[in-house]
C-alpha cells in the first residue's frame, strides 16, 4: 500500500451533506455516546492525526478509515473553530445519556411542583452547557449574555411548566404528562436566541464554494438559530411523547403497581430509545451549510 493521499478534505464531513441520509450518516457519528469512554491520550492521538494531516504530514501506515475516525473523533471533542477541549457534559456525544437521564426524570417526576422546579432547572442548566460549548467561534458570548439566557429560559420554563400544572389537573393524567415538552419547548425558543444573541448582532461569517470569507450575516444568523430550535422540539417529540403514553397504559397494569421503583428506570430506557435516533435524525434536518 502506498503513502495516503494528501487531498481528502476533511475539513468537510466524510458524506454528502447536501442529502438528508448523508447528514444523518454525519450526526450518528457525531453523536455516538462512545466517544465518551475515549481517554484523554487517545483524544490527543486523534487531534495529533488531524492535525498532522492538515499540515501536510501523514503517519506511517494511516488508513483512510482511520484518519476518518479520527476526525470523527476530534471532531467529537474540540471545539471547530477554537480548538478548544469541550467539557464532557457539552460534546454532541452527551447528548443522549445526558437527555435520556433528565428527559427521562423529567417525566417522571411531573406531579409535585418542587421536582419540577428542580428538573427543569437542572434540564436548562445542561442546555446552557450545550448552547454555550457549541456556540459560534466567531461570536463570543459574555458572562452577562450567559446569565441573561441562563434566568430567561430556566424561568421560562419554569413558569410554563407550573402554569399548565395547575390547568391540567383536572384533566385526564396522560395530559398533565404531556406538560414537560411544552416547558421544554418554550425555554428552547427562550434560551437558544439568548444564547446565540451576540450571532444575531454581528452575524456569522459567510464563505464562497472554496471557503474564503466574503463576511458576516445576520440574515443567516437569523435562519441557522430559528433552524436550530426547530430541530431541538423535534428532537423532543419523539421522547417526551411516546414513553409518556406507554408510561400511562404500563402504570395501569399489575406488574408496575407491583414494583412502582421500576417506574424511573423503565421511563429513562424507553426515552433513552427514542434519543438514540431522534437526536442524530433531527440534527440532519437541515444543511450546516448552504
């Protein structure tokens, strides 16, 4: 076998982005909860190989394969436009374990007004992690910006969620579990744009076909983070929708009224499920780029 070439880019995604399957090939990679039991060492050996790579030097005996796995990796871990290592609870491959687990606790404990409180603080404190590791490398948030975003969506969601408590009470039960995804819903559409505000200020850069920067638009700052809420309550649907009535017909039945511990844990399974496919799928909604 020869040296491997130098003119595979990886600065794009191994599949074809402009394809919905292509983008869902990226992002179940991306978000592989695997990544997470990668070692410290192992995470510089990928950064070593891309890096590498970039400059011009390949490792003796590199495969394509590999190199691709360690882009994946890398890309997992750092930050693309800082470089930066992403604390562990931020990285796209949390996602799943981090969301199953509160998503999952969320719905269960949905009925006394200090676990909702506590959840959905401890659910808008993740997104705030997510949102802020993730954010552009070109537009810098401040502590202030943080904070805002941070109080606004947590009371948001808060509010939203105690409101319709108190309206659904004397509605069927299966309604009242329905009430953490409007939460969640209406805190995305808080937090998210808070978030991202100091983007829709000065705009996010703009590139031509060959990746030189022509400048910034708040036009496509305006449509990438409305494009990114859309994504997160699509995301939600799945897992705050179908364990809820599956929960509601399970909980009737003997063997659960039996052993109600087994309650949360089969809760956290059956959303963790419907993660594992709607957080990469709905990631692939639309083009990172157009």
């Amino acid at each position: 076998m020869g040296e491997l070439p130098l003119d595979i880019n990886i600065q794009e995604p191994r599949w074809d982005q402009s394809t919905f399957l292509g983008r869902a090939r990226h992002f179940f990679t991306v978000t592989d909860p695997r990544n997470l039991l990668l070692s410290g060492a192992q995470l510089e050996a990928s950064r070593n190989i891309v890096q590498n790579y970039r400059a011009g030097v390949v490792m003796p005996g590199l495969t394509e394969d590999q190199l691709w796995r360690a882009k994946y990796v890398y890309d997992s871990a750092f930050h693309p436009d800082t470089g930066e290592k992403v604390v562990l609870i931020g990285r796209m491959s949390a996602q799943v374990p981090m969301n199953m687990t509160i998503t999952g606790c969320m719905l269960t404990f949905y009925r006394k007004t200090p676990t909702v409180v506590f959840w959905q603080w401890v659910n808008q404190s993740f997104n705030a992690i997510v949102n802020y590791s993730n954010r552009s490398g070109d537009a810098p948030i401040t502590v202030g910006q943080l904070g805002t975003a941070y109080v606004s969506a947590t009371t948001g969601a808060v509010a939203t969620a105690l409101g319709l408590k108190s309206l659904t009470k004397h509605l069927p039960p299966l309604v009242g579990r329905f009430v953490p995804f409007a939460a969640v819903a209406a805190a995305n559409c808080i937090n998210i744009p808070l978030m991202r505000q100091r983007e829709l200020q000065v705009g996010i850069p703009v590139t031509n076909e060959e990746g030189q920067r022509l400048g910034h638009s708040v036009s496509a700052a305006k449509q990438g983070i409305f494009q990114v809420v859309i994504s997160r309550i699509c995301m939600a649907i799945p897992a705050m929708a179908i364990p809820p009535v599956i929960m509601d017909t399970l909980e009737k039945k003997d063997f659960l009224k039996r052993r109600p511990w087994l309650g949360a844990p089969l809760q956290v399974g059956l959303v963790g499920f419907c993660l594992v496919f709607a957080t990469p799928l709905c990631c692939a909604l639309f083009p990172q780029k157009r």
